[in-house]
C-alpha cells in the first residue's frame, strides 16, 4: 500500500521574536554556560511537602507557578513570594490538591490560559480540576485542604483501560492529549460531555503495544514505549477509517509517516530492554525528537532528516546528510580526561546489555507499521543508567542548545546538545532521579524522583557543592557496570503494587460509582 509523506520542509514562517526577547535568550543562555549547583529544596517543611516519590514537574502561566505530584496522590502548587527578602527563591506551597486517584499520579499540567489542572495515574483515570484562585492564597497545610479540593473537582475521565502516563497540553483550555498503556492515545475535550466506557470518543491513534511516552509540535505527535521504535504521526492526516467502518478494530484516527530506531535495534529477535521511556520534541525548532531507551543512552533524532526505506539492506545505514553515531565519541568526551572518557564512549557505543546465555529473548510482537520508512539517529548521549525506573528526557536551555536526563545513581547529567560532550553531573536524589524540568524564563531548572522533596539548581559563580564533574569518568563507568549486570527484565515494583491496589478496588467501585457523565 503506498502512503504520501508529508514535506517537513514546508513549514509557515515563524515570525521574528523582538529585541527584547532575543536579549533576555542570549542572557539565559549565557548564565546556563556556568556551573550548576543546588539552590533550593521545596518539600522539606513538615507543614507541606509531599508523602512519596515525586513522579511529575511542571513550570506553568510562564514560570510563575510550579506543579509537583506524585506517589502521594496529590498536587502541590508552589509560588515564588515577592515579598520575602530574605530567600533567593522563596517558593511556598500554596495549594494542594487531594486528586483522590487510587494510584501514583505518574504527571500532572496546568492547561494554558486557565485555572484547570489535569492529573493522570495508575488507576486509569484522567482528573480535571480548576482551582480558581487558590493558587495566589497564603501557603495551607496539608491538612486543611479538604474544603478547596473537594470542589474544585470537575471531571473524572475513564476512557482508557491501562494506567495513564502521560499528559501532552495544547493551545486550548479545553483539549489536551493523554497516553496509556492500553496502547492508545487519547485527545480530551472538555467542552464535549460523554459517558466514559460505553460513548467514548475513538482513540486519536492506537498501537499494538504499550505506550508510555508522549511529545507534541505543532501537528506532530510522537509515542513511544514497549517497543524499539518511536513513532512519529501528523494529526493532519485524517479520514475514512475502512477497518473500523468494517466492523474491525481500527488504529485511530490519525496516520503514522515516520518511525525512529536506533542504529543497533535488533529484527528476529528481541530482549525486554527494547523500550523507550522518554520523548521529547523540541519546543525551540519544531523538528528535534529526544528519545530515551531503557539500558541504554538517549537519542537525537530529526524530522528533516532523510529516512530509511524498510527494503534497506542493514539496517544501521545511518542518514546521508550527516556522520554516523559511531563516530561521536571523540566529541563527546572532550570535556573529560581522552584516555578514560575514551574508554567509556568505546563501551557506551557498543550495542545494548547482552543477554546471558541462559536466558531467552522475548517473543517478537507484531511490529506497528513496519513499513513506515526509520529515521536514524544524529547524535547519542551516554553515561546516565536508565534502569530501575522510568527516566524521562528533556532539553534545556533557551534554544534547547541542552540534553538533560535522569540516572539511577542519583544524579543527573546534562550534556551539550551541538557535540555530545558532558556539561555537567549533578546529585539530584538520594537514590533515583526521574524528572528534570527548566523554567521557562529563568536560569532554574527543577529536578525530582524517589525523594519525597524537589530540588532547585540554578547557575552559581561560586563553587559547586553538588556537582560531580570531578568524578564523572568513575561514575559513567559505574553506571556501565550496574547496567551489563542487568540479565532479568526491570521490574517497576512501585507502580506494580500501584497497580494491584487499583485492581482490588476495581469491583468495589463497580458497585459504589456509576460512570461518570463528563460535563
């Protein structure tokens, strides 16, 4: 079957950002140049703070609030206060909302040019909640939120039928996107009321496997999860769906035109580490894809970039217009000592953790699309271990001139997106870092994961009491290490014993609560 692709080259003109913007860019730019240090820890006071691991970050109305939600199954707003002197960044706790989920709360997003806050999680649901002003009061306690949140409450939405992972907003108060392990994506508009499970609307798109990662651009959708291809769709691309018209169970609404791979993604076999964690599109160009492949490193890829046909003879040929990942390492240690870093590129480029002898490969699933043409990655970036837990990606920086992820270690590492080279490694957590996060105006960046507390780095001029630059070669090596060990699937037991808590209730609430009627 022959499918027209889109031109990603013929884009509308972006207008011209002003004097004024363009200075404060080069001025943020500027300061991210410098080294990083700890400046802030919210979540420390006994009278605020979350219970549990913090799963989900998010800068809202342009930095001036920050959202932090989590295995506690609430939502905190923080503040900056103008009126405290006496703290560099005085953030406090203003709100916090009792979400009611029955599992972790694995994101959370303020929908733009509103008071709305959307919350996903384990139980399956999607929760709206508009919280008016509250955000703007005096800090509350914990216990004294029950009034405030129980009527801000406005929608419960169980269209999906696996836990809900991620939250992608749009320029609407009104819509927003949401995706599942159910292997869907879901496009929710509050304006249409429906009842959940028996008159909901089709998915926006359906896959034949899990889904755990979701990034937006303009018309562009990419999801990724249990498989070893992110897969990019345009949202212009719609029409007759004849399977579905036939009775037969469709694969959404939209179309997928291209796939992204890596270059040592294995075909006949495959091993539970083919998995992506994290997507990320580009909020500066519109055409950068960020992906992040459980066990190994994360991936730069490009829309504009020339694909792969599936008729190609291997399938690590590497895009025309630019070098091969392989020849990166020598870039991307340049902020390091040559002998070691070199060392640890070499190991990091190899293929992905090898099974032991003994254990056999997962059974090959039905690919999604296999003849979709493979976009190529054009650079990686190695050292951190995403292994334990579901990392995400980010970039940062006002041109998104960053890479940055979490690591199992504890710390997380940011790299120079241009060369691969290592900008900086900072602890971020006691145990895990899962969510990094930069301030859309500020020289800020958020970072959360299994402490119950979040922590603010920002450039400082003095020297860096939580940075590990000096030990970067040992820990990169650590974490290659830790991660070859690695021989049995990654098993998350914290969203496992999330899951089975939701289950048990399952039939309770069959009992207790109707469908809801989405207003």
């Amino acid at each position: 079957m022959n499918y027209r692709y889109p031109d990603f080259l013929n884009r509308q003109p972006v207008p011209s950002p002003s004097l004024a913007s363009q200075f404060q860019k080069r001025a943020l730019g500027k300061s991210l140049e410098s080294n990083w240090d700890r400046v802030k820890v919210l979540g420390d006071n006994k009278d605020y703070g979350h219970a549990g691991c913090v799963n989900a970050l998010h800068w809202a109305r342009d930095g001036e609030i920050l959202l932090s939600a989590g295995d506690d199954r609430t939502v905190q707003i923080w503040r900056m206060d103008p009126t405290d002197i006496s703290d560099d960044y005085p953030f406090m706790c203003k709100t916090v909302i009792n979400t009611g989920h029955r599992a972790n709360i694995f994101n959370t997003a303020m929908l733009p040019y509103s008071s709305r806050i959307a919350t996903v999680a384990g139980d399956r649901q999607v929760r709206v909640f508009d919280v008016g002003q509250d955000h703007g009061n005096s800090a509350i306690g914990r216990n004294a939120q029950e009034y405030c949140t129980v009527h801000a409450k406005t929608h419960i939405l169980k269209c999906h039928e696996d836990r809900v992972k991620r939250i992608a907003t749009e320029e609407s108060p009104d819509r927003f996107l949401t995706v599942s392990e159910d292997g869907t994506v879901r496009q929710h508009d509050l304006r249409v009321p429906h009842s959940c499970r028996s008159g909901c609307p089709a998915p926006l798109l359906q896959l034949s496997h899990e889904l755990s990662a979701l990034a937006t651009s303009s018309f562009y959708c990419v999801v990724a999860g249990d498989s070893p291809y992110g897969y990019l769709f345009d949202r212009r691309f719609t029409g007759r769906d004849l399977q579905d018209e036939r009775g037969s169970k469709a694969e959404g609404l939209t179309t997928c035109v291209r796939r992204f791979g890596r270059p040592n993604s294995r075909t006949g076999s495959r091993s539970y580490h083919e998995h992506i964690t994290g997507a990320r599109m580009s909020s500066e160009n519109g055409h950068e894809v960020l992906l992040s492949y459980s066990a190994d490193g994360v991936y730069l890829f490009s829309t504009l970039d020339d694909p792969e046909t599936p008729s190609s003879s291997s399938i690590i040929t590497q895009n025309s217009k630019r070098r091969r990942v392989s020849e990166e390492p020598e870039q991307a240690s340049s902020s390091m000592s040559s002998e070691n870093s070199m060392e640890i590129d070499d190991l990091m480029l190899q293929p992905e953790t090898e099974e032991s002898e003994e254990a056999e490969p997962d059974e090959e699933p039905h690919e999604f699309r296999p003849w979709v043409p493979v976009i190529r990655p054009q650079r990686r970036y190695a050292g951190a271990r995403n292994v334990d837990t579901v990392k995400d990606v980010n970039f940062l920086g006002p041109h998104d001139e960053y890479v940055t992820s979490g690591s199992d270690d504890g710390n997380f590492f940011v790299w120079r997106k241009s060369t691969g080279s290592l900008h900086g490694v900072y602890e971020g957590d006691a145990s895990v870092v899962n969510v990094i996060e930069g301030h859309p105006k500020l020289p800020l960046v958020a970072v959360s994961g299994i402490d119950h507390t979040v922590k603010l780095f920002a450039p400082v001029t003095r020297e860096s009491v939580f940075s590990r630059m000096s030990i970067a070669d040992s820990i990169m090596k650590g974490n290659l290490q830790h991660r070859n060990l690695r021989t049995i699937p990654r098993l998350d037991f914290i969203t496992l014993l999330a899951s089975v808590r939701a289950s048990t209730q399952d039939e309770f609430d069959a009992n207790t609560t109707s469908d809801c009627i989405n207003q």
